[in-house]
C-alpha cells in the first residue's frame, strides 16, 4: 500500500489539487479540474482518468454542509462529457469496445420517450445523456486499461479505493464532528449508507478479482483490503449493506462447489430472508444488539416503508411509461414538506421504485432484462456473477443508487459487470504476456506489439 502510494505520487498530486481548489479558488476549479483530466489525457494516461473520476465522484457524495466541496457536484457532469468526447475521438483505440452498453441499448433508446411526459425536460435529458455515456465509457475505459496495463491496473484501483478509505477511517480520530452523523460513521462519504453500499460493491469487486485471478493480491494485502471494506460497514451501522454482503458470500460460497447447490441456496435463502426479516426484531432482542441494529427505526425501516407506499401511490400517474429521469427526485422534492411532517426526509430509498417512476414498467422490464442478461453471460467464466446479481438486487431495494448515473456506486458496479462479463479478464489471462521466441518460431508468426504504449498507473 505505501509502495502505491510512492509509485502514484502524481495522482495523490492530483488529489491535492483538486481540494485545495475546490477549498480556496472555488469557481475557478470548475476550470482547474477539467484542465488537469485534458492533462492526462495529454499523457495517455487512460487509466488515470478513469480512476480520477471515481475519485471525483467520490469527492462529490461529501456532506452538502461543506460549501467547498460543492464544486465537485458540479464539476462532475462536465467531466463525464470530456471522458465521452476523449472516446469518440480516438475510438478505434478501445476496439473492440466493451459489450455492456450495446446490451443496454434498447434501454436506452426506449429512455428517450419518457422524456415526452418529464416536467423537467432539461434536468431529465441530461441524466437520460449522462446515465448512457457512464455505461458507455466506463466499461470501455476499464477494458483498455486492463489491455495496457494487465492486472496491475486492478492492484492500483483496490489500493486506491483502500487508501481513500483509511484516510475517511481517520477523520474518526482526528475530526470526529467531520465523520459522523447521527451516531453513525460516514467518512468521506455523504451518509452512512452511502460508505457501506460503496464498500459492499468494492467488497465484491475483491471476490470477482479472487475468483478470476488468484494470487493477485498478497495474503496481507487482501486481509488489510478486506478488514477496511469490512470494519468500514460495521461501523456505518448499515443493516443492508451488511445483509448484502452476508448474502453474496454465501451465495458465492456454494457457487464455487456447485452452480446447481448454488442455485438451490440462492431459492433457499430467499425463504430465509422473509423468516428473518418477520422474526428481525426478536433475533436483534435476543442477540443484545438492538443499540447497533437501531431496532427503534427497525419497525418503518428508518422512514423507507413510508416513502415506498407514498412513491407506490404517485407511481399510479407514470405507471406505464414513467415521466422521464429524474422524475422521481421531481415528485418526492415536490412533497417535501409533507414528507417531512410524516417523518421522512430524503428520496425514494427503492431503486425499483425510482426506474418505475422515472421509465415506467415498460422501461423497468427492458432494463432488468438487459441487466440479468448481463450476468447470466457472465455466470458462464465467473462463479461469483450470481452472487453478484443477488446481493445487487437486494441493496437496490434499500436505496435508489442504480437509477443515478453521476454517483461513486453505479461507477463500481459498472466496473465489477465489465470485470465478470468481458472474455478478456474474466478467462483471467494476462494481457501483456508475449509469446517466447520458441513458441512464436513454432507458430510461425511474429510477436505482436501492442499499438499504443501503456501509460499512467503502475504497481
């Protein structure tokens, strides 16, 4: 981790830079940040631009208490068009491209008709435009930085997001007031919830990269990297996420012995989950640990029961087609204060619920049928691509992450669906292994040299 952090001493520049702007100039690094993204790309550096846009995004779910950091949500939909424009430009670089946005594409085409309905065209057009340029370059990004750097580029991303990580664990030391809310951890993230779904996707993001490529990590490394996703989620005081992950690793588990145990666990467990969830209240009482589980929000679910029948009742008005992206936060925004008098302060918390609204049950079908296509294919090469769709499926329930574009979480899901869907990694070969001279001589060819020299990020 620190030789990583030596090896990377221009991204941690970067990093610096990027907040004290934001902390100092403001405005002005509405400027500086897109100039340092061209600078990358100036110097090829592909690798680092995807990694400087999760930290962006990262940077831009911080406490809206913290006026300076605002920047960060504003800058990032600027960026997300710059990382397209780099795409479309030197295109025939990334072939052949990533298959998970074609597989979303009648998703997307579909999007657009709700537009018709929106009653904030302008809003819902761009995270429409936004939401399909992430599943575009994202996937694509990922496979070409896994080209030109192999799997080192995975070892870099893990010890990133581990370091940012530590450094959120330290604000419990040295700025308590910084990483708390309610009683509950948050670090450099927004809210609790928001830590732990980050630290639940990367905790799978592990196990695929395990799965696929063992030996990866040093024994010490994935206990370190594990013991911080870990602790991260304890500590948030996140029940869903926590379940999440419990789901995914025994999923995961009895996949790896059998596809068809695991299928049998998978049915099972749905039975278990119901007994639990009717009987939650009892096991947390018997156990003693009602002051973490928060058993006096446990009986309306820290509000989300409420927000579910009420957006359940709204729903009725986009019930087919929906009212475009962004429709959800229109309507909940709309009733806030009533929402607020009943106790409940945020958004939807059911990504089921948001797509519903925001594309109607048309959209919601067409869009899960691509996203299980997704895993399914890949269940094919990678033994953990159910777990992974399972626990997904389950943390969607909880929180709207998936229906937004510009977040640190849809970014790392999107990450992990290229990492167990795309043939090149997921068969785990090493992209920049060249052929010795004798088994080049015996097959008659010529060792190919790769077109465009890596750069950036390396271990």
């Amino acid at each position: 981790m620190r030789q990583f952090l030596l090896d990377e001493r221009q991204l941690v520049a970067l990093v610096v830079i990027w907040i004290l702007s934001a902390w100092y100039l403001g405005p002005l690094a509405m400027a500086i940040i897109p100039i340092t993204f061209i600078l990358l790309r100036r110097n090829e550096d592909w690798s680092g631009l995807l990694l400087g846009m999760l930290i962006i995004l990262m940077f831009s779910d911080i406490r809206k208490d913290i006026p300076s950091m605002l920047v960060f949500k504003s800058v990032k939909n600027l960026l997300v068009v710059l990382l397209a424009g780099f795409f479309f430009l030197q295109r025939e670089r990334f072939q052949p491209t990533a298959a998970i946005f074609s597989i979303f594409l009648p998703f997307f085409i579909y999007s657009v008709f709700p537009l018709v309905f929106s009653e904030d065209l302008a809003t819902a057009t761009q995270k429409t435009l936004s939401y399909a340029l992430m599943f575009l370059i994202v996937p694509n990004y990922v496979l070409y930085s896994f080209r030109t750097l192999g799997w080192d580029f995975f070892r870099n991303l893990m010890f990133l997001i581990t370091s940012l990580l530590i450094a959120g664990i330290a604000l419990r030391f040295f700025d308590p007031n910084s990483a708390y809310v309610g009683g509950r951890f948050h670090g450099l993230f927004g809210n609790p919830n928001g830590l732990a779904i980050f630290c639940f996707l990367s905790f799978m993001l592990m196990g695929a990269l395990g799965s696929i490529r063992q030996g990866l990590f040093k024994p010490s490394e994935s206990l370190l990297i594990h013991a911080v996703l870990i602790y991260c989620i304890v500590i948030s005081g996140s029940r869903a996420s926590l379940a999440a992950v419990l789901i995914y690793l025994m999923i995961a588990r009895f996949f790896a012995y059998s596809p068809f145990l695991g299928f049998v666990v998978m049915v099972a467990s749905i039975g278990v989950i119901e007994v639990v969830t009717t009987n939650l209240a009892t096991i947390i009482t018997a156990l003693g640990q009602e002051e973490y589980f928060r058993l006096h929000t446990l009986e309306q679910g820290s509000g989300r029961y409420f927000a579910w029948q009420f957006a359940w009742e709204k729903i009725q008005d986009y019930l087919v087609f929906g009212g475009g992206f962004a429709n959800d936060e229109t309507v909940m925004r709309s009733h806030y204060r009533f929402l607020e008098r009943m106790g409940h302060q945020g958004g939807v918390h059911n990504s089921y619920l948001s797509l519903w609204f925001n594309v109607g049950i048309v959209g919601l079908m067409v869009y899960f049928r691509s996203f299980i296509l997704i895993f399914i294919k890949a269940s094919k090469t990678t033994s953990v691509a159910i777990a992974v769709l399972f626990a997904t499926l389950f943390s969607i329930n909880y929180e709207s992450w998936l229906v937004g574009s510009l977040n640190p979480y849809t970014i790392m899901l999107l990450i992990i669906m290229t990492v167990i869907s795309e043939e090149e990694i997921a068969m785990g070969a090493d992209p920049l292994e060249v052929p010795d001279e004798e088994d080049t001589a015996a097959a008659g060819g010529e060792v190919a040299l790769p077109d465009h020299p890596p750069g950036g990020l390396h271990a």
